[in-house]
C-alpha cells in the first residue's frame, strides 16, 4: 500500500471517534497511533518525531486544548502538519482563526472520504485541483 509509511497520531478524548477514524486510516494503508489526552499524544510524537508525518487533533480534550497540543507541537516540530477538528467550527470566524493555527480544520461530523482527502491533502498526496 502506498501510504504504508505514513504514521499519523490521532488524538480525541471521545472513544468511539477516534476509534473510528484510527480504523479508516488504517484500512486506507496508513500507520496510526493514537491517544485520548493531548498531553499523552504530545508525549508520543516528542519521543517519535522522525517517524510521525501527522497529527489529528480534537480541539476540545480533557486536559489541554487542541490549540495548547498544537503550540507543543510546534515548539518540538515546527513543519509537522496539524489538523484540527471540532464541532464548533461551524460558528462565523471560528474556521478562519483555526485555520490561522492549523493546516487544515475538519468539522464534525464528517464522512470517512472527506477525512480521507484532507488528510491527502494536508500530506500532499493529492492533485490540488481535485
């Protein structure tokens, strides 16, 4: 599979969300790794930074925001592509300041093709013009 060598660490505090999406990268040929705390996700990719490609991140999570798991990030990895999903994005000029933040903004619910393009997208596997 081509996206074989492709890790990306999902975090969301919900189980069955990130049970479910971990499970579509999967079955889609990606590595996944995932976790229910920013804090344990930030842990993660700060001790396996060479091989995490990307990260998913819910902005709402038990102990720290998905903003506060992006700034980590960017002080461990400042290339590494973030993006962010919520159910609140919906709001006027939420989408925009997020997306001042993160790469990409996914809102929920979202179908598996939409995951699967942004994440394609943010990765660069995909042709921009569709």
């Amino acid at each position: 599979m081509p996206n074989a060598t492709i890790k990306i660490c999902v975090i969301d505090d919900d189980d069955n969300v990130r049970n479910l999406i971990s499970n579509a990268l999967t079955k889609n040929g990606y590595r996944v790794q995932d976790f229910s705390t920013g804090s344990a996700g930030v842990s993660y990719v700060r001790e396996h930074i060479a091989s995490i490609d990307l990260v998913i991140t819910d902005l709402r999570l038990p102990d720290i925001s998905g903003i506060k798991v992006r700034e980590q990030l960017s002080d461990i990895a400042p290339e590494l592509p973030v993006i962010g999903m919520s159910a609140l994005i919906n709001e006027p000029g939420l989408s925009e300041k997020y997306l001042e933040v993160f790469q990409a903004m996914m809102s929920k619910p979202f179908q598996f093709s939409e995951l699967l393009d942004k994440v394609d997208k943010t990765l660069g596997l995909s042709n921009p013009d569709g």
